[in-house]
C-alpha cells in the first residue's frame, strides 16, 4: 500500500476535527522525481488560522495544569507512535520531498527521538531560588507562553516539526503549525499520528498552506505568543517585523554560507568524505550544508581530485529508490539553483564535476564542484542551497578566518586539522553558532543549534531550546516585620 493511501486529504487539523479549508481551496503537492501531483491539500483561510489559534488556546489551559510527569508520558508515546510507522513516514517524506529514502529514514528516526528528548525534561524545568537577604523570600517559576506558531521550511519537514513541537508541548503550550506548502504531508501525517497517541484535542492544529495568506495570518495573529521560523533570511525578517507590532518574541533559524577549512596535516580522504556527505546529503538542501571549501594551497589539488573520486560515485534516482542524489523539491529551486551554475561559470570558476541540469524527468541537478572560486564570486557569498560546492584556496590561517567568517552567515563551520591547539583556535574565532572539527553534521538532537549574524536568533535542539518556550517569572515575597 502507497503511504498516500494512509493520508487524510481533509487536513487542517483544528481543534481535533479534520477540516477542509473554509473556502474549499486547495493547493498541489507534487512528486519531485517525476514532477506528476501527488495530492491536493487544503490552503488555509485566514478564518482557518483564527480557528486554529483559538482551539490552541482553549486547550492550553487544561495543558498548563496538567502535571508535568503526565505531560512527558504523553509526549513519549508520540515518539512510540512514530516508531510504530516509521517506515510508512520515511515513504511519504521521500515521495513528497524527494530525499533518498535512507535519509528520510534518519529524519523519522531523529523526529522520534525529539519527542523522546523532551518528555524526559517535562518534569525537570525547575527555577531558581535566588538569596537577597533574610527579609524576602525570592524565588523565579519558569512558565510557559501559550500559543506557539511554527511556520516549517520543505527541506526537512517530519523533522523540524518535530524539532518544534516536542519542546513547545513540553514545556507547556499548545502549538499551531503552519508546514511548507511543497511538502505538507508528512506533518498531517505526524499531527494524525500525536491525536492517536493521545495528546488532547485542540493542543497540536495543522494549518496547511502557502506562506501568505496562511503563515502571514499565523505570524500576525494576536493570540500567538510565541513564533517559531525555519526558513529563508528574507522571510525571517519579514515574520521579525510583523513580530514586532505585537512584541511577539521569536526564534529564527535562517539560512547559511557554511565554510569547511581543511589543512594540510588534515586526513585528507576523511575531510573528503565529510564535505562530500556535508554539501551533497538532501542535494545541498540543508541549511548547515558545507557549501565551501577554503583549502590550503599545498593540498588543493589533492582534496579536489579526493572530492571528485567521491562525487563519481553517487548514484541518481528517485528518492524512494533510494540513491546518493535525488531530486531537488520543486521546479523553483531547480531554476534557483540552474542559474547559480549559470553564474559560476560566468564569474570565471571551472566546473570540475557536473555543472548541468540533469537530461531526465524530475527536478534534477548535476553533483557540481566548481574550483577556482574566488571569495568576492557570487557562488562563494551566497546560499544556493543545492548540490553545488565551491572550492576556494588560502595560504596563511588568518587569511582562512578572514575569508570564513566575511559572509552575512555564521549557521555552521568546520576545521579540518590533526593539530589540536590550531583546532582550539579556530574554534574560538569562527563566527558561527555550531562549528565542527574533522566531522560534519556533528549536532545530535541533544546538542543546541542556531545561528549567528543573519543566520538566525534563539536556539533549537538541545535543552536549550526550551527557553524558547519558557518565561521566567520572579515572585518575591516579603518576610520582614
Ligand atoms: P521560505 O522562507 O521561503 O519559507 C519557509 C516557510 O515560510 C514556508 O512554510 C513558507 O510558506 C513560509 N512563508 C513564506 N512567506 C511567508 C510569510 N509572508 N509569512 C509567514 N510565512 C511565510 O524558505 P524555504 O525556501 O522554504 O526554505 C529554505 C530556507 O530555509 C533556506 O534559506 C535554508 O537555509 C533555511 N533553513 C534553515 C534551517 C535552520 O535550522 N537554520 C533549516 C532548514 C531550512
């Protein structure tokens, strides 16, 4: 049975009922490796997003007052309920997004284990009991907000749904999710699947939709009190201002220009290895990507030939078959990223592996390492977000930092080296909320990620991210005579 068959299509989730959108509209979501619709889905009113956010405040009150130990037993067994289906979901998230079904596989395990994470803390978040003398007793509760909006990116939906909703619930509120409108389905499938283990009615809704009108009713609505985004720097910026008129706070979670530095003492075919799976998983759609290499001179020529042994390999195909290299999600980020190969070679880089959109049906796009990349280019500036890696050279180390940390990004950046006192180093200086030394995709869903400059505010992951839904309140209380 196709995983589609499982799927709901009246899917506004609101309050527990499933809903069509009050205007009957709908929009497509097609499969990228053949580019054929896949299924329609309700695009959501502006009256729908108002539904939503009221059921998620009618809900937060019982969920504010239920005891925190039973508040984590609920949220472990959503993580049971999404093993129970995880390879239905992996399916659908590899059908609809167009990732190679092993990835989409980890996405599903790692979605299950946020929710794992998190129950295990609901009954940990303590405050602080602060001594200001023998006249007042002082001390803080951590509350949570209320009403969480989540506007999600197409790049890993099941899992920054996930990476989202698990603190919010946690830590107290009730959430409304706005999913991206070219991949919708496996976050009706995750929300269907949280009501069946058993979260109360009305504290998870599902908006489907495009970003305006339906994330832009979300992010604008009076009744969210807080707003989770993962998405592009233009829109994290709009969503900061429309925060603004209401004072609404925010966690951004924006794009990068990751740069991987690699040294000559380096294990070269490890580094190779590593920036290969960092650039290429998801074709180079993630936003902690290794989208640059800055080598050392005296080994370019080696990490570049390494490089191009690696990409030689990959096998392409349809996600569901699941190869090194699918396609990208929809035929707007295929253009997006065929025009960044027309503009590396026009800036002057040599392609040394791929460089073309693939002659075959789907969205497809050549593995590309483009080289002689200098650091003012374009293709070295700029998020592509697809599977292009450029390959830029240094001779000194603080030329190497320099050129890292000039970009507006600072998501992630790694350091290549067998020298432990020049990683120490480096990892000091890099602008950058998470840096990796000889490893990529280092973080784990216990270890907090974010960004720095324009890539984003607020942490997520980790148990960091639950101050993100959580405000301190301070109670002093006088004891004097
Ligand atoms: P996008 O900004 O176009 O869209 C993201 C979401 O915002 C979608 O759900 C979209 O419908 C919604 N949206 C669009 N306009 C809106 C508006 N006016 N009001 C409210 N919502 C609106 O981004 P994208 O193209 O879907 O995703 C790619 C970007 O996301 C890349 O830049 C990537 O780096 C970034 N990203 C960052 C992380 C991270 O954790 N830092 C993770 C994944 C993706």
């Amino acid at each position: 049975m196709s995983p589609l068959d499982q799927l709901d299509r009246t899917a506004l989730l609101i309050g527990g009922d499933r809903r069509e959108a009050s205007d009957g509209a709908t929009l497509t979501t097609e499969n990228p490796a053949t580019t054929e619709p896949l299924a329609d889905v309700p695009a959501a009113t502006p009256a729908d997003v108002d539904d939503a956010v009221s059921a998620a405040r009618e809900a937060f009150r019982a969920w504010r007052d239920t005891a925190p130990d039973e508040r984590g037993r609920i949220v472990h067994r959503i993580a049971t309920e999404i093993r129970d289906h995880a390879e239905e979901l992996a399916r659908l998230e590899s059908t609809d997004q167009g990732k190679p079904l092993s990835q989409a596989e980890s996405d599903i395990e790692g979605a299950a284990a946020y929710f794992e994470y998190y129950a295990g803390a609901a009954d940990k978040l303590e405050g602080a009991s602060i001594p200001v003398g023998p006249d007042q007793l002082d001390y803080t509760v951590r509350e949570p907000y209320g009403v969480s909006g989540q506007i999600t990116p197409w790049n890993y939906p099941a899992n920054l749904f996930a990476r989202g909703v698990a603190p919010a619930l946690v830590a107290g509120n009730a959430v409304v999710v706005k999913p991206a409108e070219q991949t919708p389905l496996s976050s009706i499938r995750l929300a269907e699947l949280c009501v069946s283990a058993g979260l109360p009615e009305g504290l998870l809704n599902v908006v489907t939709g495009y970003g305006d009108p339906t994330g832009q009713a979300l992010a604008e609505h009076d009744g969210v009190d807080q707003l989770t985004f993962t998405g592009s720097v233009p829109t994290g910026k709009h969503i900061m201002r429309t925060a603004a008129d209401s004072v609404t706070p925010v966690t951004l979670e924006l794009g990068g220009k990751n740069p991987a530095i690699v040294f000559p003492d380096a294990d070269l075919g490890a580094a190779a290895e590593w920036i290969a799976t960092g650039i290429f998983t998801n074709v180079g759609q993630i936003c902690s990507a290794a989208d640059r290499v800055l080598v050392h001179e005296s080994v370019r020529e080696e990490l570049i030939d390494r490089l191009a042994g690696v990409v030689e390999g990959y096998t392409v195909g349809p996600g569901t078959e699941d190869p090194d290299i699918g396609p990208l999600v929809s035929e707007a980020q295929h253009e997006t990223v065929s025009e960044y190969l027309e503009v590396g070679r026009s800036e002057g880089a040599t392609v040394r592996v791929g460089g073309e959109p693939m002659d075959r049906p789907g969205y497809f796009i050549e593995p590309t390492i483009f080289t002689g990349v200098d650091p003012t280019d374009r293709v070295a500036r700029e998020e592509i977000f697809g599977p292009v890696l450029s390959v830029l050279s240094f001779e000194a180390t603080d030329e190497a930092v320099s050129i890292a940390n000039d970009v507006e990004y600072g998501l992630v950046a790694g350091v290549f080296t067998n020298d432990l006192t020049r990683a120490h180093r480096l990892t000091r200086e890099l602008e950058a909320g998470n840096v990796y030394v000889n490893t990529w995709f280092g973080d784990t869903n216990q270890t907090p990620f974010g960004g720095y400059k324009h890539s984003g505010i607020g942490r997520e992951k980790g148990l960091e991210a639950l101050d993100s839904y959580l405000r301190t309140k301070n109670v002093a209380i006088d004891l004097g005579t």
